[in-house]
C-alpha cells in the first residue's frame, strides 16, 4: 500500500515536470474538479527501480502519443490491479485477509464468473472449428441435428468452407444475411447486409466511427454521463473533445432533450463542433431502458441539429423489467417515417452481453445507415487495413440474431438455457438493489436492464477528507477500502463520470446467484463499520 | 432540410489520406466480376486456405474441443479426438478463466505469454519475459498499438521500407504521422543498403521530420528477402546511433524457400551483441498465426515482444490494451499451440509434421515455380522468393502502354494488373500498393495458389503478357530500371 502511494506522489511529480509539448493539447469541455486522479495512475508498483525518463530511449513515457497518456478505462484501471495483486498474493498467504477469495465485479464478463455458453451456439463453433467431424458418423451420436445442419449452412457460405481464411472485410455475406434477417424479424423493417460491418467485438466499431467523426479536438461527440469510459477513451485516442450530457438521476436517469439542447449550445459557443450523439440503450453503468417516446425526441434532435446517432445497444437482451422494452434505435426512426435521407445511425450489436456473454470470443457488428456512398467506402476502407474480424465471433454473431426456432431440435434447451440465465440475472438485479437501497447513505436505481447497479453513495465530510489526504478521488477510496476489507472488486464512480461531487460505484449482477448472500453480508457489514469510522 | 451529419468533406483527412491496396481497386473488380460469374484466382492477399491450403488437423482438434467443452465430459469423445487432443484442450481451458467466452487479460492468458517467451527462448536462446509479451487480435492490431503510442503528430517520422506492406503506410496515415521511405535494392536481391538509410533519415530531418522508429519486415513483404546476420547488426546500430526504436514485422518467420540465409530473429542478433546495445536498443517483434505453415489468417491471432521498453510506457500501451478488453482467447490458443506444437512420442506427431512439412516444401516449390515462369517473360524481372508468400515480379511496360493508361487516368501497373485481371481472372496488387522507385512497375502476388494449378496459372499469365506487349510493343523498349 506505501509503495503505492510513493508511486501515486511520484506520478503527480512527473506529470507536473513532463514537458507540455508544442502539439495538440486536448481540452475535455467539462474538466472535473472532482477528479484528481492523476492522468497515468501507476499501475507495476514493483516496478518503482525501472526509471523510464532515460533520455537516451527514443520511447518513453516522455514522448509517447499524449493521447495515449491521457486516455483512461477504469473498468480494468488501478482497482483492478489491486485486485489482482491480492488474488496473487492470497495463494501465498492465505490467512492474512478477512477474505478468501476475490470477487471481480468490475466487468461484464459473464463466463469468467459460471455463466454456461448456449449449448447449440458452442455445437455450431465446434464443428465449424474442425469440419472433419461433419464427415463421422460418431458426431451425430455427440451434436444436435440442428447443430449439424447449421454448421454446414453456413460452412456453405464461406468459399471453400476455410474458416481460418480472411474473409469480405465487412464480414462473410451469408452470415450478413442471417443478421440483417435477424434485425428484421426484431424490427419489422428491412436491413440491407451491405450496412452490417462485423468486428472484434462492438469495440472497434466504436473507434472506427471515432476515427472518421474525429479530426481534432474542435470536433465534440456528445456522451452520456455516466457513461461506459470506451467512448471518453475513444474520444480522447482519437484527439477529440468529450461533450457531456447529464443523465437525471432522479427520474431513474432519464434523458432529457432540454440537457442535449443546453449541452450542444453550450459547446458550439466553445467553437466545438458537435459531430454525433451517442446514447446507450440499455445504458451502461446506469441500465435504464429509455422509452420509445424519449427514444423518438433523440431522433428528432440528432435529425434537426445533423448529428450522427451512434447507438450502443449491445445490451439488447438484458431488460429485466416488465413496464420497459427495448426498442431499435433503427426501428424507432422507420416507424417515424425517417429512412436513408434523414438521419445518419449507427447501431452496435455485441455477442458479449445478452444473455450469450460471449466476451472473449470478440463479435459484433454495426449496422451504418443513411450516410452517403462515398463516405460508406471510407468506412469499407478503414475496416479493410486490419483485413477482416474472426470468423469464430463472426459465426456466433450471426447465430445470436438467428438463434433456434420453435420446432428446431434444440429450441426447448435453447430457450431454457436463455430465459434460465435472463431470470437470473433479472433476480440478481433486484436482490443487488434492494440490499444496496438498505445501506446507511445509499441510494439505488433500479436496474432495468444491462449487467450493472450504479448506486449513489452520500459519503460523509470525514470520508471525503480522508480521501483527499490519500490524493485519491473518494469514491475510489471508498472501493479500495471495500476490496481491502472483502475481496469485493468494484468501479468507482468517476471511471464513469457523474455530476461533480457526488460519488457512486458499477457493480455487475453477475456474480453466481448462490454467491449474491455472502457478498451482500460483506457489503453490509463493510459499509456498516465505513460509516461508523467515518460518519459526521 | 436537414444537415447532412457526416459528409465527405467532414471526414477525418486522414481517413481519406490512407490507402490500402490490398484489398483496394483491383480487389473490388475482381469481386465485381466474380459476382459475375467469372472465375477469380485470388492472390492479392497472403491468404492461404481460401486457396485451398487445409489447417493443421492437431490445432483444429483442440480448439474444437475448446469450443465445446460439454464433448470432453462425454464418454465418446476418445473415438473421435485423439487423447493428445483432449489434453491439450484441458490444459488451455485450465489457463482461461471460464473458457472461450471470458474475456482474457488485456494482454492475453499468462498461461499462453508464457509459451510464447518459452518459444521465444528456445528459438533465440535468450531469457523472454510473458510480462513484455501482448497477444493481439492478429499482429496488424499490434503494429497499430504501437504505431499509436509512438506517432505524436505530422512531425513524427517512421522508416518504412519501399516496397512495404500497406499496412504501414495505411496506419501512419490514419495516425496522422510521417512516412520516412527507405529504398530496398531491387538489384541486389532487395537488399536493404544501409546508405540508404542514412540519406533518407537525412532527407526527412532536413525537413524538420524527427524519425521515431524503424520498420523492418523480415522476410519481407512484398520482396520476400531475408535479412542475414550482417544486416541485422547493421540495422540494430543504425537504430542505436540514431535513437531509432525498431518494429521487427517477422510474421513470415517460419516461411524460408532457401537455405543460405535461414530466419534469424532482430532479438537474437541484438542480444548476441551484447552491451551496451542489448540494453539500449529498443525493439518491438510482431509474430502472427496466420502465415508460416498454419495459415491461420481468420482467427485474428498475434502477439508483439517488447525489448528495452521502460515500464511506465509499458504501463500506458497496457492501459491501451484494456481499453479493447481482450484479444479473443480462440486465436490465443491456436498461439499457445503454435509456439508449443506436437512432441517427438506425441500421438499427433507424425501427422503434424507430415502436414507441416507438406505445405513448407509444397510453398518452396511454387516460389520457384513462380520466380522461374516470371522470368521466362522476355520484359519480366523476377527476384526469387527468398521468404514470405508473395512474388514481385517488376514488369518493364512499352511507352505506348504508359500513355494508355494515362488515358484511361490509370497509374500504368493497375492499368496492366486491370488488364491481367480481365483477360484471365488473376487478382494481383499492383505494385504502386506497396510503393517502388518512379518509373518501374511491378505487380504482387501470391504463391498460395494449389501446386497442380501454378503451371497453368503461369502459362495463363505469360500468353496474357506476351499479348499485352505487341498490342504496345513500340521501338523504343521497355521503361528502364
């Protein structure tokens, strides 16, 4: 823990005596003064001895990218690594922690905490990863007929059934087929393949559109706060400005056109041009689910003022509430009549989330529509320098939005499997909540959908003092102080952002279910002795 | 009317600026006329198994397996998978926390890194730390990692060998920074000059360029030379004299038709030199799946080996890593078992090797194949294969084709690539893609067609070419070197 903090002091010195360079310097239009996180939080904290301002290295920390210096992602950041310095250490040293095991959640990674695959999905990848199975008569005895025909349907679409050969830069057709096919059947309007570009993950498609909206720090993307911190990284990759816009709390976080308004105004008087609106739909970390009215004013708005709509909406299938449905961005627009000439969209789809949570096979896609054609070849373009996404996670994209039917041999396991994981987690959400609301100082939207709880915590006067001596920004303290005490590994609030000077924390709701007393006891009882340590 | 959100002229210069033939103009055509019905050979990209190459049976066995873990709990499993298969699957799904389906570490399983610098070791014969080692989505997401720590602005410069693969020139365009060409000797084998060097460091500092890093592409891209030891001392110094951090592309490690100059890797030779260079130079290494004999391109796997690389910047290209989560654990373990392949006594051995060796003296027989049936074109000019999967024959055109494709208001080696194309189905790159002195032209393609087909390919290839030059024959010869 010292040698933290001297590396903590010594990153603030650094970064002070780090001389300011003669290029860009990228302004965020809403610099938190609650944030004295320093930019580059060290994270090797054994690693103090290497010096890395050698002068003589053409690479150091003094003359890398400052875009790179200055981007941030606190979902894997500085608690993470505590987190994992503990685990290592518990190996060795079991006794000497109130705990005996770390609890990651910090991240929507449900398989890395007993989340079980879809059974017909892994038959699929399985025999397309070793077609010689299709010709053994034992593999019928191993897969589901179903399985066995989907893989040859779609083995059928890749010439010469080469799985391990780089495919159409924006994904293999016939599976751009099945998804177009998929986002019709879930819209009720028709998609075009040729607007589907699959990608490792929702991730890069994210920075694609980055990289083409962004061409310096005069050019502003309005982002939610809070919000996932790849689009504040992405911005800042990429040398733009961050405009935010504040979700209300209060109303459940609910979005309001009048905040969009006040915030796009507010930049162009900065002389920022606002290029794109991005909204997440279930949202991430607050997981509320707009309403198809709210949904229908963001359209409006991005239509009138020009902007890109980028909408993440890769938690599609995680709405735990019965008064709230997802609606497609895509969908809301064609059923205001809007189509290619009216506003410009970007809607992401990730196999990650859902109820799949496919994370470390890296799918997804991004259906671009209503740009014109010669700004859609750049994007070709650009997709085409890393040559194509992986087929694997190309595969699984297109069975999550053409998955069994009734009447397919593997419908009643696939369906039990589905709403088995989605009833979980539907529980969990509310268990979370619930024992969070009960908390001395808390206070905890529900969640409506998405993987996470975003409760706000009124931390006391001592607390907040407290975190400041430690130079660390109070709800990371408070985390820090959790995971010491628990093993429980959470987000702090200002990974995400919020409004200036209150404190909340991301915790997933995806522990396993029979886990979820024991934490909440620990939570509890931590919280109980925080406040008796530091209530005014 | 509403504004048009993101226009043409809106776009991010740099995403205009940047070029990537490869699966640029000729591509298109070629799958235009495909969707036509006709028949394309496709050599334009290092794409072996959509060429028919068949994957290694051991690796698609075990990720299989990987894929489907419910298999190893059924009874049956040893009748179709070979034991040596299971456990392998086992001990990779050990590694993984939670399977396929969880994201990794950000920088990839340790468990795997750990081969790697295994690998690593035993290929150089020098310690590797998996601490310094990154698994990436392929090895191109590694090269822009990097590229994108060290390009600042438009003053930053990066040698890059001319021809180079587009990869390079596509990336420090969208990074906003400075290509530093450095001219390969294509009379001498494509020999890299160190001379040569010197003069286009020079130049671009002269312009007020600072020269970041050099990019090495060993065995070369599109020019499939191989460095020897002698070179590689040479560039490790030049980058020490000049403060140059060195990106070793060495992706076609496993790919040597010859045997004078076997793959040494830049690590190795730096490390043989000792002090202080082996403590200063800093160096980067990039290694892949999807080329040498695995061929493995749509797995996306890869990784990058950092040299001299302070920790603190090894801290912020880790931060970078996390932002994108995860490379996907699928490719991680085609890499783990890449660098850990079947074992002398191993029930898959043999058959490894066999298929192995099978595609490695197959590809050393098409490179000559290849070079020989360029060279049999009275205009045509064609260094051997030495490495790598591509044939760069330089193509001396006539004047009169010259102004025809001015007419046509093409750059005269996509016009004849166009033509070839048309007239028999081959997709090349033409050599303007990768960059080549003014006034000489030059084409690439692959070897990767299947060895029955290559003798017609280049039967094809020479009637088509042998055409071209008395439809624009002229007295005056052909454009000169």
């Amino acid at each position: 823990m010292r040698r933290f903090v001297i590396g903590q002091a010594k990153n603030l010195i650094d970064q002070t005596r780090r001389p300011r360079p003669h290029h860009n310097n990228i302004r965020l239009l809403s610099p938190l003064a609650s944030d004295p996180i320093p930019v580059s939080s060290s994270r090797f904290f054994s690693d103090m001895t290497g010096s890395d301002s050698s002068s003589s290295l053409p690479v150091t920390i003094d003359s890398i990218n400052p875009n790179v210096l200055k981007c941030e992602y606190a979902v894997r950041g500085e608690i993470v690594n505590i987190a994992q310095k503990l685990q290592d250490d518990l190996k060795i040293n079991k006794d000497a922690y109130p705990f005996d095991e770390i609890i990651y959640c910090n991240i929507g990674n449900p398989q890395s905490l007993s989340q079980q695959p879809i059974t017909f999905f892994r038959e699929v990848l399985a025999l397309c990863s070793h077609t010689a199975l299709l010709d053994r008569d034992e593999t019928h005895a191993l897969f589901s007929a179903d399985s066995i025909a989907r893989a040859w349907k779609i083995l059928d679409q890749i010439p010469g059934k080469a799985t391990g050969a780089y495919s159409h830069s924006q994904g293999i057709k016939g599976l751009r087929d099945a998804i177009a096919a998929g986002i019709e059947a879930r819209d009720g309007f028709p998609a075009d393949p040729n607007d589907i570009f699959m990608t490792d993950g929702a991730s890069p498609g994210v920075h694609m559109m980055m990289q083409l909206l962004i061409s310096s720090e005069k050019d502003g993307i309005l982002c939610p706060i809070p919000q996932y911190p790849l689009y504040s990284a992405s911005i800042a990759l990429h040398g733009g400005s961050l405009v935010p816009y504040y979700l209300d709390e209060a109303s459940g976080w609910g979005l309001e056109i009048s905040e969009l308004k006040k915030q796009l105004e507010d930049a162009k008087s900065k002389g920022i041009t606002v290029r794109a609106l991005a909204v997440i739909n279930p949202g991430n970390p607050t997981g509320q689910v707009l309403s198809e009215e709210n949904q229908r004013d963001i359209v409006d708005f991005c239509k009138k003022e020009g902007l890109v709509l980028l909408a993440d909406e890769v938690y599609q299938e995680n709405v735990y509430v019965p008064d709230k449905k997802f609606h497609s961005f895509k969908k809301v627009a064609r059923s205001m009549g809007y189509g290619e000439k009216d506003i410009s969209l970007v809607s992401f789809q990730s196999i990650s989330k859902g109820y799949y949570g496919e994370c470390g096979k890296r799918g997804g896609y991004m259906e671009v529509t209503g740009f014109t054609s010669d700004v859609r070849e750049q994007i070709y373009k650009v997709a085409s320098v890393n040559l194509c996404s992986n087929i694997s996670g190309q595969i699984l994209a297109s069975l999550v939005m053409s998955p069994p039917k009734p009447g397919d041999e593997s419908y009643e396991s696939y369906i039990a499997e589905k709403e088995g994981i989605l009833s979980s987690m539907a529980r969990r959400a509310k268990t979370l909540e619930e024992a969070l609301n009960k908390l001395e100082g808390i206070t905890c939207n529900r969640a409506e959908g998405a993987m996470y709880l975003f409760p706000c915590i009124n931390l006391p006067q001592k607390a907040i003092a407290a975190a400041e001596a430690a130079k660390t920004a109070p709800d990371t303290f408070y985390c820090k102080r959790l995971l010491n005490a628990t093993g429980i590994v959470l987000v702090p609030g200002s990974g995400f952002r919020q409004v200036p000077g209150t404190w909340h924390f991301r915790c997933t709701i995806l522990p396993q279910e029979d886990k979820i007393p024991a934490i909440v006891n620990r939570l509890t009882e931590f919280h109980k002795s925080f406040m008796d340590e530091f209530r005014d | 009317m509403s504004l048009k959100a993101l226009d043409y002229e809106s776009l991010n210069e740099n995403v205009k600026n940047c070029q990537y033939a490869v699966r640029g103009e000729l591509y298109l055509r070629a799958s235009e006329l495909q969707k036509e019905g006709k028949k394309i050979i496709f050599t334009n990209v290092g794409n072996p198994h959509a060429l028919g190459q068949k994957p290694l049976t051991f690796p698609r066995q075990v990720v299989a397996l990987c894929q489907a873990p419910f298999l190893l709990d059924n009874p049956n499993v040893g009748m179709i998978f070979p034991a040596d298969a299971i456990a392998r699957a086992k001990h990779y799904l050990s590694l993984t926390s939670g399977g396929l389906g969880a994201y990794s570490d950000s920088r990839g399983l340790p468990g795997v890194r750990k081969e790697v610098a295994e690998f690593i070791q035993r290929r150089d014969g020098y310690p590797s730390d998996p601490e310094l080692i990154f698994l990436t989505d392929g090895a191109s997401k590694g090269v822009m990692q990097i590229l994108n720590c060290v390009i600042r602005d438009q003053k930053d410069g990066i040698l890059v060998p001319v021809p180079q693969y587009p990869l390079y020139s596509a990336t420090i365009s969208l990074l906003g920074g400075t290509l530093v060409p450095y001219y390969l000797e294509e009379t001498d084998n494509w020999g890299l000059d160190v001379n040569n060097l010197r003069q286009s460091v020079a130049q671009a500092r002269s312009q007020g360029i600072t020269v970041r890093a050099m990019v090495i592409i060993n065995p070369g891209n599109p020019t499939g030379q191989c460095l020897s030891e002698a070179n590689l001392r040479e560039i490790l110094k030049f980058c020490c004299d000049e403060r140059l951090v060195l990106l070793g592309d060495e992706v076609y490690q496993q790919n040597i038709y010859q045997d004078e100059r076997p793959f040494i890797s830049s690590k190795k030779v730096l490390m043989d030199m000792g002090a202080p260079l082996s403590k200063e130079v800093q160096l980067i290494s990039f290694h892949t799946v999807s080329k040498g004999y695995w061929g493995e391109c749509g797995q996306r796997g890869g990784y990058f080996e950092m040299t001299n690389i302070p920790p603190r910047t090894v801290e912020e290209i880790y931060k970078v890593a996390s932002i994108a989560l995860s490379p996907n654990v699928s490719a991680q373990i085609f890499m783990g078992l890449m660098v850990s392949p079947p074992k002398p006594g191993d029930i898959s051995y043999d058959q490894f090797v066999r298929e192995s060796k099978g595609i490695l003296e197959s590809l050393r027989r098409r490179a000559r194949i290849m070079t020989d049936g360029f060279n049999s074109c009275k205009n045509v000019v064609c260094n051997f294969t030495e490495g790598a999967m591509y044939s760069f024959p330089q193509i001396k055109l006539p004047s009169k084709a010259i102004q025809a494709a001015k007419q046509a208001g093409k750059v005269p080696d996509v016009f004849y690539c166009l033509k070839l194309l048309e007239a028999t189905g081959i997709s090349t790159v033409p050599g303007s893609g990768f960059g080549q002195k003014e006034g000489v032209f030059h084409l690439r393609t692959t070897i990767l067609p299947a060895e029955e087909e290559m003798p017609e390919i280049m039967e094809s290839f020479k009637k088509f070419n042998d055409e071209f030059m008395s439809q624009y024959a002229d007295r005056f010869g052909y454009s000169r070197m």
